[in-house]
C-alpha cells in the first residue's frame, strides 16, 4: 500500500526497459547483419574478384591454394556457368565442405565483366548460405561467371549475438567475452552493465512486493482487533445491555474508543500511503525551535511527572510542511514518553550541522537492541510485541517518521543514548 506508486513506477519502467532490450537486440542483430553483408558485397562487386575469378578458371583451377589473409573466407567457390546452364568448371579456395550454391535458373542481368546485384541463396547440403554475383565474360565465350562467398562466418557471428541476447533470460548469468578489446567483447561488456541493472531493478521489485504483502497482513490484522471490539459490545447491546446502565455506559464507551482508535489508525495507513505515492506536501518556512517546544508543552501535559527538557537556543528555519514536521516531532517524543519508564528523563534538541537541521529526541529507557533497531521504522513493527495495543499503538509511529522525513529529503535515525536509551535523530536540509 505505502509502495503502490513507486511499484507500479518500477513495474512501468521495468517493461519499457524489456521492450527497449527487444527493440535494441532487434536493432544490433539487423545492423551487424546489413554491416556484414556490406563488406560481403563490396568484395564481390570489386573488380579485384574478376581478376581472381578469370584467373582461376582459366587455368581450370590449378592457380588456387592459399590466399593472402583476407581476401575470401574459405569454401568460396567459383564457377564457369555455359550457354546451356550447366556448370563446365567449379573451383573451390580452401575448406573441407563440398557444398554448391544452388543458383537459381535465371541469374540476375549484368553488364559484360561487371559482377551484378550480390543475391543470396541456399547451398545444396540446406545449411550453408551464399553470398552470390554472376556476370557475362567474354573470356569465355559467352559464358557467365559466377562467384559465391559462404556465409557461414556471418552466421556464426550473428549467432553469436543472438547467445548474447539471449543470456537476459537469466539475469544471473554473464556474457563471456566481455573484453574492450573486440567488438564482441565490447558488447558484452554493454549487455553486462543491462543485465545488472535489470537484475537489480527486478530485486527491488520482488522486495517492493514483499513489503506490500507484509503491509496488507499487518493493516489486516491491526484492524481486525477493534473491529471485533465494536462488534463484541454492540451483540451486548443488542442482547439487552441497556437494562443494565453500568454495562450499557461501558459498551457505549468501548464502542467509542475502538472507533476512534481504528480512525487514528486508519488515518495513519493513509498518511503513509499518501507519502509512498510521492504526493506533494505543502511548502513553507517551519521554525523547527516552535515546533519542538509545542511538543515538549504537549507531553508535559500528558505526563506532568514526566522530566523533559528543551535545547532550542535559536530558531531554526527550514521549508516544508508544518503539520507533517510537527508529527515528525510529537510522535518522537510520544514514543519516548509511552515507552520508557515514568521516571527516566527526555531530552529534546533542536539543532543545525553541516547545513541539516537536526532534530534530536534521546530517552533514557531500557534501549534497543540490534535487531529491534534495524527494523524500528518499518510499518507496525512494535520492539516490545507483548506491549498493549492501548498504551503502545500499532507500529505506524516510526514509520510516518521516516516517511515525512524522506519526503523532505532527509532521514531519520537511531542510536543508543550514552548511559543507556536510543536516541532518535531526524536531519532535514535547510534548502528542503
């Protein structure tokens, strides 16, 4: 509930990241396509392959062997198509395949010794793929020649990139090579960094969901409680409680606290819901000095026994919402006076460090422990589980604490008071 917002931001986010990762992988895997290819192209329209290509089927292939590194991939094959369609000489530079382009019947037009538009085709085993061009030769009477390059490097790149995209499916596992020393390795560097950040986003996700789950259990169960008390009380009315008048003023009265109790409450989940969707809060100078000495006055009220001292020499002016930082202040001291024994002291400060107004409520109690400490400000989480729902709330206190807090851009925090006790601390910038 205090997260509904911002999940459903992150849910948000996390989709157009996906469809951007599709939109992307789509993207890469058509450019280094196209990119390839080019190079492809441009060495089948290069006059240079002419020459190597007359070369080699005029001298029915014995001039073939190595080539100088670069030039053709191995399995490249060149043939002597005649005037008939049928293949008078076939010459194949290196490799171990013996599979032939299957050309089609009718070959592209082209100008006499001038490779035409590249095509591709199928070879005659349906596994490797040619890069093809054909062109009239007068050196041969009338027949056309034909060069064809194997794809098959191609496709091993592309294939390549398809395991790199592919790997996002498990957002634990890596993309090896991931060197900035190649292409390759640059982009898996790339798709490294993405996979992280989803990885972490989808965490923050599942942890999002885990709090609300928990919220919806505890608000469930919170509420449960004085709803069973009004309708306890109201089945004593209806059973004739008002022949008694002692039962019937008690039921009243019952029925009127647990009212108020679960509006409090009720208002509270609200407050947290409303701080969880980001809603803006009003803007506005707040004299923290004022805002501390009327809770200090209001919990003298309450526990007129109670020793609480004041430490707010000057006024401190920050900008924000006065009913929202004055909340911030009462629950801290309400805290303190409802959790501690009557005779142990309060000390509140108002200070400024560093640029932060520090707003300071140290007790004098039985402390915190550790663990009670590192959850003390999550939503109805209580140190003491045993304590009475009356006289020690529900959990909600410390967690509008910290919400008010973040929602001005600061935080809050807790540690042990010096002889013994915590000590709650909230800082709020003087810009906020």
């Amino acid at each position: 509930m205090t997260r509904s917002l911002s999940g459903r931001l992150l849910i948000g986010v996390i989709g157009l990241v996906l469809v951007g990762l599709a939109t992307a992988d789509i993207a890469t895997y058509l450019l280094l396509q196209n990119n390839l290819l080019s190079r492809i192209d441009s060495q089948l329209t290069a006059r240079s392959t002419v020459d190597t290509a007359v070369s080699v089927l005029g001298a029915n292939c014995n001039v073939r062997g190595p080539l100088p590194a670069g030039d053709f991939p191995a399995g490249t094959i060149t043939e002597l198509i005649g005037r008939d369609g049928a293949v008078t000489v076939s010459c194949r530079f290196l490799g171990t395949s013996t599979a032939k382009p299957q050309l089609p019947q009718q070959l592209p037009q082209s100008t006499l010794d001038t490779p035409g538009r590249p095509f591709t085709v199928r070879g005659d085993d349906g596994v490797i793929q040619y890069r093809v061009t054909a062109w009239p030769e007068d050196s041969f009477d009338g027949s056309y020649v034909v060069f064809a390059i194997p794809l098959t490097e191609m496709q091993s790149t592309l294939g390549t990139l398809l395991l790199l995209e592919g790997a996002i499916g498990d957002l634990t596992r890596r993309v090896e090579p991931a060197t900035p020393e190649t292409e390759i390795g640059r982009l898996g560097l790339a798709l490294n960094g993405m996979l992280s950040q989803i990885e972490a986003a989808f965490a923050e996700r599942t942890r999002s969901e885990n709090r609300l789950r928990r919220f919806i259990a505890d608000a469930s169960h919170e509420l449960r409680t004085p709803l069973t008390s009004i309708r306890g009380y109201a089945e004593m009315l209806r059973r004739g409680a008002e022949k008694s008048p002692q039962d019937s003023a008690v039921a009243r009265r019952r029925i009127e606290e647990e009212s108020v109790r679960m509006s409090v409450m009720v208002n509270d989940m609200l407050v947290l819901a409303r701080l969880g969707q980001g809603r803006p809060l009003d803007s506005a100078p707040v004299d923290l000095q004022a805002v501390a000495r009327d809770a200090v006055a209001d919990a003298r009220a309450v526990a007129p026994q109670r020793e609480i001292s004041l430490d707010a020499p000057e006024p401190v002016v920050v900008t924000g919402d006065d009913t929202r930082l004055r909340q911030v202040m009462g629950n801290l001291v309400r805290n303190a006076v409802v959790h501690t024994p009557a005779e142990s002291p309060i000390d509140v400060s108002v200070t400024t460090r560093d640029g932060m107004a520090l707003m300071k409520v140290a007790d004098h109690g039985p402390g915190l422990r550790p663990d009670e400490a590192s959850r003390i400000f999550e939503p109805f989480f209580r140190a003491d589980p045993s304590r009475s729902r009356d006289s020690g709330g529900v959990g909600l206190g410390l967690s509008i604490v910290s919400a008010v807090a973040a929602a001005h851009g600061g935080k809050v925090s807790v540690s042990d008071t010096p002889g013994g006790g915590a000590t709650f601390e909230v800082e709020i910038p003087m810009g906020a």
